[in-house]
C-alpha cells in the first residue's frame, strides 16, 4: 500500500505515542492488508479475524510506548496480531486439529485428494491451512506466507526456534495430506504410524 | 524393523530441520538408512513436502486484500476524534445529526477539555435514571445504589450507576440498545454479589474519577451509565458513553484510572 506520509513505520509510532492523532491511522493504513491477510490466515475465519485484528490493533494502540526498536515495526505489528489471533482461537478451542498422515482421520482412508487446480490453489491452500491446528498455523503463516524467521517467530510467539521448526515441519506434513500430496495410508507402499506420538519438541 | 515404527511427526521434524543438533537426527537418519520403510516414507514425504511448499508459495502470492466493509470501518475507528460543540451543552441534540465511529485515536493532550467533555467535571449534569422510563423524565434522579446503605460513588456524583453483577462477553455486550433504555433489565442481582465487592477499589470516588477521567482520553463522550458487573468472567466497570456519532459500551478492567484506562472491550451499540 502506497502512502503520502513520508515518515517511517517507526516515526510515525513515535509520533502517535507523542500524542500525533493521526500517526497510527497512517500506520494502520501502510500494512492493513498484510495485517488483514495474517489475521485471516491464521483465523481461517473473517469475522474471527476482523475480531482479531481489531483487538490486535487496541493493543498495539495503547501499548505503543513500550516499542521500543529492537525489530521492524511490521514484525512487532504482526506479532501482535497473530498473538491476538491465537490467543482468540485458544479461548474459543475452535479449532480442529487434523492428523498427521497416518493416524487415525476418516479423511484420509481412501482416495488421495484431488490435486488442487491451479486457477483456485491459493484458497484450497487457505482452507487446508485453517484446518491445522492453531500453533502450527500460526507458525506457518509468519514464516512461509510472512517470511519471517524462525527466530523471528520464536521470538513473536515466545517459545524455542526448534519449536517453531516442529511446528512448521508437522504442519506442512499436515497440509501435504490435507493436500493430497502424499499417498493415503491405505495405499501400495504407505507405511502408517501407530499412534499419535507426542507433542512438539 | 516393523512398519508401524515409522513415525510421522518425527520424520517431518527431521525433514523439516527440526531435529537438528539433537541426538535424535542422527538416530532418524540412521532409521532412512537402514530401514526400506523409513527410506520409503522419507522420500514419499520429501516429494510431497516440495508440492506444499509450491502451495504455500501460491497463497503467499495470492492478495489478500482488507474487505472494503472492514477497511471502512477501521478508518472510522482510527479516525481522530471530532468534538460535538453541542455536547458541551446540557441541550437537545439535532435530529438527523450526521454521525460518525470515533475510536481509538483520542489526542494525548488535551485532558482538560476531554474532562468537561467527558462530563466529569459536570457529573450532576448528566444524571440520568436507573428506575425506569426514559432518561428525560427522570433526570437527575439517580437510582439508588444496590446497596442502599453504600452509596455508589457515581451516582453521588451524579451519573447514575448500577451494580449488576451481569456476566458479559463480547458477544452479549453490545446487544442492548440503551443502558437508560433497558434500565429495568440491569436491576441490581444480589444472588450474584460476592461478600466482598470485587470492584473495591473502583468503588470509591477518587478512583473512579480518575478511571472515567482515562477513559475519556481513549473515548470523549458523555457517560450516562457506569456499571459494576463482570467480562469475561473478570470484574469490570461497563460504561455506556454518547459520543457525537453513537452509543458505546466501554469495559473498564480493574486497574483503571491506575496507568491508563486497562481498556478491556469497547462495543458500538447498534
């Protein structure tokens, strides 16, 4: 998104924490649309996410004072955000955890999915995407879809980098199923798990 | 080795870089060494992984841009307060008065006014009524407090008050049209009172002056109700403030007035 203030992110936060009426708007206005597609993205859900974000930007509001430069404004708008998001969704346990290729779903007997057509790829992606669980979402949109590090995404969502790798790697595992990429457990060859083995490292 | 060995989440850990400089990547690696399985499942995985990250890479690239309607309504509630000269003044308002979302962007530094603005400094002029009918014929009429004994500091002061104890959420918050309005449904549920006034501190003038003080930094209007009840389960204060565009329903967590006005949720009523 273009903009005619010529300030910086962080400028225009110093700004808004010095009492500018306007500086946020402005900041708000700069990065809504990646602001909006993290939110979405990690809520899988408009309204969750417009909710999200609305209670994202409150926060970082009131809280602008605290910034205090060690990173980009974006990454600290984001981390925001996608804490907001996951801090909705946990509140709600809306979300449906979908298991890894080999255990136990009743999706996943039978005929792999169909391989996404290109033309609507992005939104089969999302609507995989919102079938993961919230963690591994989350960790997943800063870094894949955000480009963010992972020591970025430790740092934003407060947990260890190998955390975040676990994350990332068993979600895209996951998604590789919910995407049909990888054979189904009764298919030639599939070698399935037995269990759900534990958590993340 | 049996087929069931092989474990998924720790193969994608392993794939995904996950295990690096632990013990366990080197025991994995020997597993897709030795084991067809482990091998197989490796490499069905490793060609997959690829697919996904073609994937990602197309949503990545997909815009995503804010709906128009939501787009809207933040630039409404980022927008920097507008005063209503009118509701300085103890008068009618316009009919068909143009009205907008005022939100978050308050200015730091004008305190003072915000303060008359807001009504604090004018409290006995913007009494309403707690015991029903509307808030015109009952004006200046506080309700009295719950607890007849104690009064509430807000309604010595002159706007009214009510320690309901109500539960609210987001979602039940902004379902009522008007606290004067809907008077007769926020009546005092003694059932739900604890022994001990969970809102203590905010019971008391001082504090509670200084909390609606802050709160009319983050939100200039007129309060016309403040309410001891709960938000998620949490004591909160509930109070209703006519801006110049609407009514809202702001929430107020215990430590107002302490460092700020501990904004907890703030709803337009419809």
């Amino acid at each position: 998104m273009t903009s005619a203030d010529p300030r910086s992110d962080s400028e225009l936060l110093l700004a808004h924490a010095a009492g500018d009426p306007h500086a946020f708007a402005e900041l708000f206005r700069r990065h809504r649309d990646r602001l909006w597609a993290v939110a979405l993205r990690t809520t899988g859900d408009r309204e969750d996410a417009a909710d999200a974000l609305q209670e994202a930007m409150l926060s970082a509001h009131r809280n602008a004072a605290r910034f205090r430069g060690e990173s980009a404004v974006t990454t600290w708008l984001h981390r925001i955000v996608v804490n907001a998001c996951v801090d909705r969704l946990r509140r709600r346990q809306a979300h449906r955890t979908v298991p890894m290729p080999g255990q136990d779903d009743p999706r996943a007997h039978g005929e792999p999915a169909a391989p996404v057509v290109d033309h609507d790829t992005a939104m089969v992606v999302r609507e995989a995407l919102a079938q993961l669980p919230v963690e591994q979402r989350a960790s997943l949109v800063l870094v894949d879809l955000e480009g963010h590090s992972v020591a970025e995404v430790a740092e934003m969502l407060g947990v260890a980098e190998g955390t975040i790798k676990s994350r990332c790697s068993r979600g895209r595992a996951r998604l590789a199923t919910l995407l049909g990429h990888l054979r189904n457990p009764d298919g030639p060859g599939y070698v399935p798990t037995d269990t759900a083995k534990g958590g993340e490292r | 080795m049996s087929s069931a060995d092989v474990d998924q989440e720790l193969l994608a850990d392993y794939l995904g870089g996950a295990l690096d400089g632990t013990p366990q990547k080197d025991h994995v690696e020997r597993l897709v060494a030795t084991s067809p399985q482990w091998r197989a499942a490796a490499e069905e995985m490793s060609a997959a992984l690829d697919l996904v990250a073609l994937d990602l890479a197309a949503l990545r690239d997909a815009p995503e841009p804010m709906p128009a309607d939501i787009a809207a309504q933040f630039d409404e509630l980022l927008a920097p307060p507008k005063r209503d000269p009118l509701a300085a003044r103890p008068v009618a308002r316009k009919a068909g008065r143009k009205r907008k979302w005022k939100r978050w962007a308050a200015p730091i530094a004008v305190a003072a006014a915000v303060l008359a603005f807001f009504g604090v400094g004018r409290l006995p002029e913007v009494a309403s009524t707690m015991s029903g009918g509307s808030a015109q014929d009952n004006r200046g009429t506080a309700e009295s407090a719950p607890q007849a004994d104690q009064p509430m500091p807000a309604s010595a002061a002159g706007i009214p008050m009510v320690r309901t104890g109500a539960q609210y959420t987001r979602g039940s918050l902004g379902l009522r049209n008007s606290s004067t309005e809907k008077a007769g449904e926020l009546s005092y549920r003694s059932e739900s009172m604890p022994a001990t006034s969970p809102w203590q501190r905010l019971e008391q003038p001082p504090a509670l002056l200084d909390c609606l003080h802050v709160i009319s930094l983050a939100l200039p209007g007129r309060a016309t109700l403040v309410e001891y009840a709960y938000f998620d389960h949490k004591p909160a204060l509930v109070i209703s403030i006519t801006t110049t565009d609407r009514e809202w329903r702001f929430v107020a967590g215990m430590s107002c007035g302490l460092t700020g006005p501990d904004e907890l949720y703030r709803a337009p009523l419809p």
